[in-house]
C-alpha cells in the first residue's frame, strides 16, 4: 500500500529537521586510531538485526538480545544529546572495556551538518564541528562543548522556537529537547505501552521528567504536532490559573474548616505536653481547664507559676555566666602577665648572650694576631732587613699578647662561669612561670567548660520560656476565636469564591471543547493517515484507527468494531502512532518533530510476527514511495531479533547485522560483561547491554 497516493499526501519537507547519516564506534584515538565500528545511516528505513540462533543449546537462547542493539540505540541517543549512554552497570561495563572508548557521528540539523565525538569515560568533553565529516573532527582540538551546551551549539534547542508555545501551560514547566528527544526514541524497557510513557526509570537516561507523567506528554505530543490555536492556548493558560486558583481556595477552605477547634485542639495539646515536660510529678495536667476562676487551678495560672521559675531561673543563670566570664577575664590577664615576664627574661637571655659574643671576638682577635706573628717570625721585615722575631716592634707586641694571653684564659673561664651561672638562674624561674602558665590555662579551660554548660542551660530555659509562653497564647487566641465565632464569615467567603471558579472553569473546558472542533481538518488528516497505517499493516479490511482529542488529549485508538485493548494491539498502537506523527510531520507546516524515530525492539513488546513483518513493509513502502532513501523527508531505525522479511534482508535496509553468538558480530565486537574481571554471571547484568 502506498500511503501517501492512497491518502493523497503532498509532502512540504525536502527531508527531516534531524537525522544522523553515519555512527563511528572508535576504541582509542591515539596514539593509532582503533576504530570498532563504522555504520552508515540513511533516510528512511534502517534496520538493526540482531540475528537469533537456530541452536536448540539453552546458552544460545539470548544471542539475539545481548548482541547490541539496545546499546546502539544509547549511543545514538547520546550523540543526539541525551546525557547517559547506558544503565549505570552498563556504563561502567563499557567504560572498563574501552577506557579510552568514542562514538562519533555525523548528524543533520535543519539542514547543516556536524561531526561530533563524545567519550564514553566520565569528565571529559565534546566535540563538534560544522560542515565536517568524523574524520575531520578527528584532526582539529577545538570545538569542546560541556554537555548543557551541546544540544544548544548543534542547534538541536533552536527546532522548538517555532513551535506555540514553549511551555506547558498547566505546570508552567519548560518544554526541552531532552523531551522530544524522549518521544523519538522510546526507551525499550517502557515496552510499548502507551503512547505518553517515553522513558522508564529503569533505563536510567536523565531525561527530563514532568510532573504529570500522562498529561505532560501529551501536550507536549499536541504542541509540537501544532494542534494548537492561538486563541485555544490563551485559554489554556487561563484554565491553568483558575486551576491553581481553585487548588489553593480548597486547601484555605480546608484549613478555615479545621479552624479554630482544630487549633485550638492542637495549642491545647502543645500546652499540656510542655507542662507535663517541665513537670514531669505533677498530677491533673491532662484534665486542668484552661480557665477554672478563683478556686480551681487552672492551666493558665499553672502557666504564669511555671514562667516565673524559668525566669527566675534564667536570671540566676545570667549572673553566674556573668561571674564566670569575669574569672575568666581574670585568670587570662594573669596569663598573658606571666607570659610577658617571659620574653623578658628571653630578652635579658639574648643580651648577656651578646655581651658574651662580644667578648670571645675580642679573645678571638688577639689569639689570630698571636698566631699571625708565629707564622712571619722567620721572614725578613721590609722595612729594618731583620728578621721579624728581631724586630723590636714585633719583640715588644709579642711580649704584650703573652701577657693578654694570660688574662684571656683567665676571662674566659669566669665568663664560662658566669654565664652557665646566669643560664641556669634564668632557667629557673622561667620553668616556674611555665608550670604557673599551665595551671592557669588549666583553670582557664575549668572555667570556661563550666560557662558553656551554663550557656547551654541558659538557650535551653530561654526556648522553654519561649516555647511555653507562645503555646499559651496560641491556645488563648484560638479559644476565644472559637467562643466569640470569629472567622466563619470567611469560610462563606471562600465557598462563593470556590463556586465561582468552578463556575468559570467548566465554562472554559465548554468553550475549549468548541475550539477543538476547529482542529477538525488537521486532527482527521492525521486519523487519516493513522488510520491508513492501520489498515496497512491489519490487511484484513475489518480494522481501522481513529485519533481524538477527548479531554483536550491526544489518543490514538486501533477499532475492530469497538475499540480493541490487548497487549499486542497497544503496542501496535503506539508504533503507528509515532509513524502516523512522523508521516504527518512531512506534510504539515505546523508540526516540529525532528523527522526521525527510533524504535528499540518492538517485536519483543508482545507484537506478532505476522503483524511485526507486515509493519515492516510498511514503513519500506514509505521509502519506496519517495523512490529511495536520499529522497526520503524522514529517517526511521528500529533493532530487532526477528529476521525481516526476505524481500528487505538488503543492504538498502539492513544497516547493521549482529549476532551475540560471534564475538566479532557483536556491537562493540566483545562481550563487555566478560571482559570486566567485577563482571559476574548474570544472564542481564543492569539490563543487559544488548
């Protein structure tokens, strides 16, 4: 069948906003290039087939599915944008495997072409490069990107401008790439179950999420299909403010209900819990009335008795922190006293210490002319042709330093005396200011444990008295607002109030619902060709698809008579609605999907073969039509273990032909989970890279 005849569909795109024409799989860069796998992509149909074995051996059971596709699928995703290329296990099995590991790709982006690389190892950057193949990104070392640029630098942000609206206008939440990319490439491990569940925890991608995992989708889906008017977007955001209006006038009405018993149930338990805290002997706290006049205890003057003590208390508190801090003071300026004698006495110290140096440089002088003497004695003087120890000037100086000789020994030995004398008198005293430091410092540190204790006690009564004094207060408030009825003119207030934006809400959902019938030619151009895609696969001629807006939200329904449900009709249901979308998108100048979708293993997602084989065709009669792939406006990749049919086994359509039972037929050409020596026997370890 050939949709676009049939349904007479006019395409109005030359090709998709976004496609990837070429993925390398590199195990180093340097210092060789060591590339593992090198896979060409075209527009239209791409088929990754990992082939299952015919061996009945129980071991061979899941060569199909360990072979590589769902990591494929990661990798395409992650150049793509997204921030994860795997499960955490499954990374960590890569990275060990390929420390030094790349995917690179060559990808489209309204209509300009980049190379980028991304590493498979954690921290470091990407690359990319305008109007260049791989291996000219090989050759530059420029054009590194963070990951929070990098969907920014390809232009990948850039496709949502032209869309209504970029937010949801319900929960004011950002509409991102990371959620279109979502929708393009489900994950595997949602299994096809419906057409809002795009990524499942389990997967692990770090995708970003909604706050309402149904309706954040699908108006996301209806945005970027362009089923949207101006005026029905106005009017969803004022749905959404009224919304939120009438959300916070329930939770106030809610309140105002409870109020003032129930605060004042809650402040007359506060009161009594604290009283009987604080006396923990008392009797009749739990039945004391508030007020009981002149003659009964009460709990209010219960509480006046106790706020006395712990002012009393606090007070005589605040008078010891002030004596203790004064002691304090006191021992520290004895301290800082001893310390300062101290560096006095090693000051006195270093000056008898110079006194000392002077006079050995004196006695050192002497000695060296001494010694000068003896080494000339037997030399001529120049100046009276004798002999210097017949010189009489030299005769009567070394008769001199024989005499000074004398008396420098006898110096030196009373200086030595002296000075070992005065070093240990000031040793003395100053190992008695040092014990005397060190008691003080001891009964400093005493003293101050003591005052921070004092100081704990003391915040402790202060909260108390606090704590106490507001409960009270709180309880009195409340009591008398309860007695004298004040407040419940509020709750009529906010009951019109409630009523009124109801009123005005489901006057807007009315109006809403009329402004959907204005979508009527581009949402049955769309159950058009959903519908045709149906029939397309379902040859039988009783089955049919049709699309609604039900509720404002986007549904596509597979009928054979009444709506049918079952596990293999959901599943066909939300692939030929991304088909039916993608198909859609090439025909229509309102929608702003990128033009590509990737389908990981729907054929394991309960889908029969007969139906999964006639799908296949389908989507290669899209291809045909535009008479080849260069020609095609969209790109669609789908991974499966089930052989396609014989007529599509060709390399126009088989891109990648894997099998787990072949090392060198696997993606990365290896078993990553073996070859890491933490690897255990798990038959799918973190989801199985495959």
């Amino acid at each position: 069948m050939d949709l676009y005849k049939e349904l007479n569909l006019t395409p109005v795109r030359s090709g998709p906003n976004v496609w990837v024409n070429r993925m390398v799989i590199f195990e180093a860069l340097s210092p060789d290039t060591v590339i593992i796998r090198d896979i060409a992509l075209t527009r239209g149909l791409n088929i990754v087939w990992a082939e299952e074995t015919d061996d009945d051996d129980p071991a061979a059971e899941i060569s199909g599915h360990s072979a590589g596709k769902t990591t494929f699928c990661r990798f395409l995703r992650y150049v793509l944008g997204e921030k994860t290329f795997g499960t955490k296990a499954n990374m960590e099995l890569i990275r060990k495997a390929l420390p030094e590991g790349y995917v690179a790709a060559e990808i489209h982006v309204a209509g300009k072409k980049w190379a980028v690389r991304r590493p498979f190892g954690s921290g470091r950057m990407s690359y990319i490069k305008q109007d260049a193949s791989v291996e000219d990104l090989l050759q530059q070392h420029t054009g590194a990107v963070s990951q929070d640029e990098y969907p920014k630098k390809l232009g990948l942000e850039a496709l949502l401008d032209e869309m209504e609206t970029g937010a949801i206008v319900r929960t004011r939440e950002n509409i991102e790439w990371g959620h279109i990319l979502a929708w393009c490439t489900r994950d595997q491990e949602t299994r096809f179950q419906n057409i809002h569940d795009w990524r499942s925890p389990r997967s692990e991608s770090e995708a970003p999420t909604f706050r309402f995992s149904k309706g954040g989708p699908l108006f996301v889906m209806r945005a970027v299909l362009g089923l949207f008017l101006p005026d029905e977007l106005k009017g969803e955001e004022t749905l959404a403010e009224l919304r939120r209006e009438k959300e916070r006038i329930e939770k106030e009405l809610e309140e105002k209900r409870r109020e003032p018993q129930f605060r004042v149930n809650q402040y007359d338990h506060d009161l009594r819990r604290r009283l009987t805290t604080l006396l923990p002997n008392a009797r009749g706290i739990d039945t004391m009335p508030l007020h009981s006049g002149d003659l009964l205890p009460d709990l209010h003057r219960l509480t006046e008795t106790i706020i006395s003590e712990i002012e009393r208390a606090i007070h005589t508190h605040e008078s010891e922190h002030a004596d203790l801090q004064n002691q304090i003071d006191e021992v520290g300026g004895q301290i800082r006293q001893r310390e300062d004698n101290l560096q006095q006495l090693d000051a006195l110290f270093d000056l008898n210490a110079a006194a000392d140096k002077e006079l050995d440089e004196g006695l050192s002088r002497r000695q060296s002319q001494r010694q000068q003497l003896r080494e000339f004695q037997d030399k001529m003087c120049p100046f009276g042709d004798v002999l210097f120890r017949e010189c009489s000037y030299v005769v009567d100086r070394q008769g001199k330093l024989r005499i000074t000789q004398l008396q420098d020994a006898h110096a030196m030995k009373q200086a030595e005396a002296k000075r070992t004398e005065e070093k240990q008198r000031i040793e003395g005293v100053k190992s008695d200011l040092l014990t005397t430091v060190e008691l003080l410092q001891n009964r400093r540190r005493n003293l101050q444990a003591r005052r921070d204790s004092l100081g704990t006690k003391y915040r402790k009564k202060r909260q108390e008295l606090h704590d106490l004094k507001q409960a009270r207060e709180a309880l009195e408030t409340w009591t008398q607002r309860r007695n004298q009825g004040i407040g419940y003119e509020e709750l009529a207030c906010l009951r019109q109030k409630l009523d009124d934006t109801s009123s005005r809400i489901e006057k807007l959902e009315k109006d809403l619902i009329g402004l959907l019938r204005q979508h009527d030619s581009n949402r049955e151009w769309l159950a058009s060709i959903f519908s045709g895609a149906v029939r397309a696969v379902l040859r039988s001629g009783s089955y049919d698809g049709e699309v609604s807006l039900d509720n404002r939200e986007l549904t596509f329904r597979i009928t054979h008579g009444p709506a049918m449900s079952g596990e293999a009709v959901e599943t066909l249901s939300v692939l030929l609605s991304d088909v039916a979308a993608l198909v859609y998108n090439t025909v229509s100048n309102r929608a702003h999907l990128p033009g590509f979708i990737l389908h990981d293993s729907p054929r394991e997602a309960d889908l029969e073969g007969r139906i999964y084989r006639s799908f296949i065709r389908f989507m290669a009669s899209l291809q045909i039509h535009f008479g080849g792939a260069d020609a095609c406006p969209f790109q669609y990749i789908v991974t499966t273990t089930t052989p396609p049919p014989d007529e599509l086994q060709t390399a126009e359509f088989i891109k990648i032909h894997l099998n787990a039972a072949k090392p060198q037929e696997l993606l990365l050409r290896r078993n990553v989970a073996t070859a890491s020596p933490q690897a255990g026997p798990q038959l799918f370890p973190g989801g199985s890279p495959g």
